[in-house]
C-alpha cells in the first residue's frame, strides 16, 4: 500500500476559499463573487423553481445601490420560463469580517432579521400595496457569517434613486412608512425573528460605548458650534446638553420606541423601517406624484413611527428639510389615518408630535455620541436650539437623574 507522503496521494483535497468565503458551505456567494455565470445558474435552479438562466453577473459598487460602501450589490441579469424576455435581479452577499464577538454578534443578528423580513413580513406588506423587493432565494447558515440574498430589482419600476431627499421624494417615502406601519399597527401580526427594539440607534446594538463618549463628543460639537454661533455655545443649558442627555438616555430610549408608556399607548407600537435614510429608497421620479419603494431591513423591529420620521428628517449634507417638519407630519398622519381607519382613532396629531419630539433626543443623543458633529452651519445651530429646548420640557435645563427623567417622560408625554 502507498502511504501519505509528500507527494499527496491520499490526502484530502484541501476546500476551495474566495477570500475567507468557502465555496463547499456557501456556494451560491461563492459563483455570484466569481461571477460564474454558469454556477450561478445552476445553484439558482437547485434553489427556485424557476428554470432561470443567468447571462450576465456585474458588480455594482455599494454605494451606487444603497448609499454605504460596506455592501456592494451584483446585478444579475436572467432570462426565466415565468417572464417573458430577460428580467433583472439584485444579489446582496455580505461577509461579516469583525473580530470582536458582540459586535460581530450584533452585525450577523442583523442580517438574520433582515431575512426574517423578506420571508414574513414582505407577503403581508405587498398584500397592503406596499412596493418592496421580494426575496428570489438566500444562502444563510445556522451560525455562519456570509449571508447572500437574491432579490427582484426595485429599479425596474422606481429607477430614480437620489443621493438625498427632496421635498417631493420625502413626502414619498413618508407615505411609504405610513404603509408599513398600517401594516403592523399594534403589532398584532408581528412578523417573528425582528428585533424587540427597531432602529440602528437603539442602545441595545451599542452597548455603553455611545453613552461613554457623548461627553467627549458634545465637547468637540461645542468647539464647532461656538466658531458659528458663540452665544450658544455659552449657554449653560446648551454646555450641559452632553450630560443631560447621558442622563436622559436611557429612559429616551426606551420612550422614543415604545418600551415605557402609559397602558393605552402599547396599541400605537408597530413594525418601524429602522433604517429609513435615502439610499434605502427608490422613487419612480422627482414629481410631486411620485411613489416609493424601500430595501434593507436589518434593523426592522417594534417601536413607534415616529423614530423612523425623526431619523429621516434629521438634516445631513445632502438635504436639510427640518423647517417643513409640521407639514411633513400632516402628511404622514393623514395617510396613516386614512389606513387605518377607525383602529387610528386615538393616535391624535398631538399623540404624535410627542412621540417625534422625544424620538428626535433619542437619534440626537446617538449622532453626537457616535463621533461627535460638526455643527458648523446655521441649521446645525438651529437643531442645537431645538435638542436644548427639548430637554428642557423634562429637565428645565438642568440635569436629572435617569429615574427622574423617566418620571417626567411618563408624566408630560406618556
């Protein structure tokens, strides 16, 4: 008998690896980063029941699909026994390539959550009308850190896709949330495996590591602010806004998504976006009739919809529509309401101008506690205006202990 000797014979075949990606456990990502047209193929067949022919496989960058530059996209382009001629199709795979254990817990939950989305909750929001992409088929593991799905292309029917919201394009996708919330509305019908707390901000997904350098964080905001507006800057209750709202975070947190309210405001809990920014958005066009479609749910869970109002009106570099708040809130209320029916009866515009006032301390507390702001323009100000004022509703300018904020915050808004 030969033995195993250096020249192999007898040895197992080492597994193939793209990367740290192997192609025996996830070979669908595999075929789709090689882009294999043929191997593409023939794993989606196994998968569906579609005959589908894949004829062209090209890489997107990130940020031309979604906005971010983590999570480059592959268009597929296939021809399918279902569609007449050829039919586009999104591949989204992800490698979670993070050492540290309860980050990287957290990055591989989310995607979890997010194919929890597309398999419970997207039947019941097209069944509602909503525009979302269905889910072809996915390559998930128990356990695993590549997670690859292939999705229908939003841009067939909403090709418009900007880098910032306008005016038009935000009542669109205000509209959009209003049907996703309709949907959920009470969370009697919650889709299972989302998170107990919606929202990218939340501070279950952040540990004590945001609270930790909101002090620092407001101190480098106060530097930029006082180069615009020193008055401001000077006030006391503007200097102590940083360990006001470490204070405040906790009760914040866990008002603005619904955790602690008052018996009769548990019915206004729903299903939120938790990550309605407008890369996530896709619109027919720019008119004032335009309609909107939303992608990636990672962070969908419970809360109230005026957490994903407050996170998609917050000013950033590519648009700034915080003046027309009142109105954009009108807008929305309406189109809930008008879903709802009766069963909105008692979600009054006054039961949501609370809620979003407190929603926008919780997104506030987080964007500053997350690197710090550069708050050097006349809106940035403005927003410190409003965030000090705010919090002085509960505080009167003054810093409180948690238990006391989370008393005032039932008392005054619950």
């Amino acid at each position: 008998m030969r033995g195993k000797g250096k020249s192999g014979v007898g040895k197992t075949a080492p597994r193939k690896k793209l990367g740290r990606i192997d192609q025996e456990i996830y070979p669908l990502a595999s075929a789709i980063l090689c882009r294999s047209i043929q191997d593409v193929s023939q794993i989606m067949k196994r998968m569906t029941s579609d005959e589908i022919d894949v004829v062209a496989v090209e890489r997107s960058s990130g940020e031309k699909y979604t906005g971010g530059t983590s999570c480059p996209v592959h268009c597929l382009t296939c021809k399918s026994n279902r569609e007449s001629g050829e039919v586009s199709l999104v591949a989204k795979v992800v490698e979670i390539d993070e050492d540290h254990p309860w980050k990287r817990d957290i990055k591989c939950r989310s995607y979890n959550v997010e194919l929890a989305f597309y398999k419970s909750a997207i039947p019941v929001l097209l069944a509602s009308g909503a525009a979302v992409p269905s889910l072809v088929c996915s390559e998930v593991k128990p356990k695993g850190t590549v997670f690859t799905f292939v999705l229908t292309d939003l841009r067939n029917k909403f090709p418009h896709h900007p880098q910032g919201f306008s005016w038009n394009t935000l009542v669109a996708a205000a509209r959009w949330l209003a049907s996703l919330h309709a949907a959920f509305w009470g969370c009697s019908r919650e889709p299972p495996g989302l998170w107990s707390c919606g929202s990218h901000w939340d501070l279950e997904k952040h540990g004590e590591d945001g609270l930790k350098r909101l002090s620092s964080g407001w101190a480098e905001t106060l530097r930029w602010l006082g180069k615009r507006s020193s008055e401001l800057a000077a006030d006391p209750a503007v200097r102590a806004l940083g360990s006001r709202l470490q204070a405040a975070a906790v009760p914040i947190s866990r008002f603005a998504h619904g955790e602690i309210c008052k018996v009769s405001w548990r019915q206004f809990r729903t299903v939120i976006h938790g990550d309605a920014k407008p890369a996530n958005f896709f619109f027919t066009d720019g008119s004032s009739r335009a309609e909107a479609a939303a992608c990636d749910f990672q962070f969908a869970g419970e809360g109230y919809g005026a957490a994903d109002l407050a996170y998609m009106l917050f000013p950033d570099a590519n648009s700034d529509l915080l003046d027309r708040e009142e109105e954009l809130l009108g807008i929305y209320h309406a189109e809930l309401s008008q879903r709802l029916g009766h069963r909105g009866a008692a979600f009054t515009p006054e039961v949501l101008r609370r809620h979003y006032a407190v929603a926008q301390l919780d997104f506030f507390r987080h964007f500053v506690g997350k690197s710090g702001w550069v708050a050097s323009r006349p809106a940035d100000a403005e927003l410190v205006r409003r965030m000090s004022r705010g919090l002085a509703a509960l505080d009167g300018g003054e810093c409180l202990s948690p238990k006391e904020y989370e008393l005032r915050l039932l008392a005054d808004y619950g």
